[in-house]
C-alpha cells in the first residue's frame, strides 16, 4: 500500500484537495500500476509559523 504524504501551508479548499487526489490517484494506476483504492494520501496543513526555509520563518518571508 503505496503512502504519499503532503505537506503544504494551510489554506487549500477541499475541492482543491479532491482534485489532488483523484489526479495523483489516477497517475499512480498509470504508471505504476497502483489501484486508487490501495493508495493512501496524507495531508497535512502546515501554518507558515511552523515551517522554516531559507533560514528563515516561512511566515516572515517576504511575499512576492
């Protein structure tokens, strides 16, 4: 039982995130033969407090 794990600032929708699903279902059976209803998704929402990059708190990033 293949297991994908997401992890992503908050703030998606959950139609956003049934479309996720369904796409990443539907290429796993394509290319590798998984069927959807062996694949496990994993999301977790992060809040930008809670995730560093650049050395940085991705909260305190400037926004582009």
């Amino acid at each position: 039982m293949p297991v994908v794990q997401i992890y992503m600032y908050r703030g998606r929708t959950k139609e956003q995130k049934k479309e996720l699903v369904r796409r990443i279902a539907k290429d796993f059976a394509e290319v590798v033969n998984v069927k959807p209803e062996s694949l496990q998704i994993l999301f977790h929402d992060m809040d930008k407090e809670d995730w560093g990059t650049r050395g940085m708190l991705a909260s305190d990033l400037p926004t582009p």
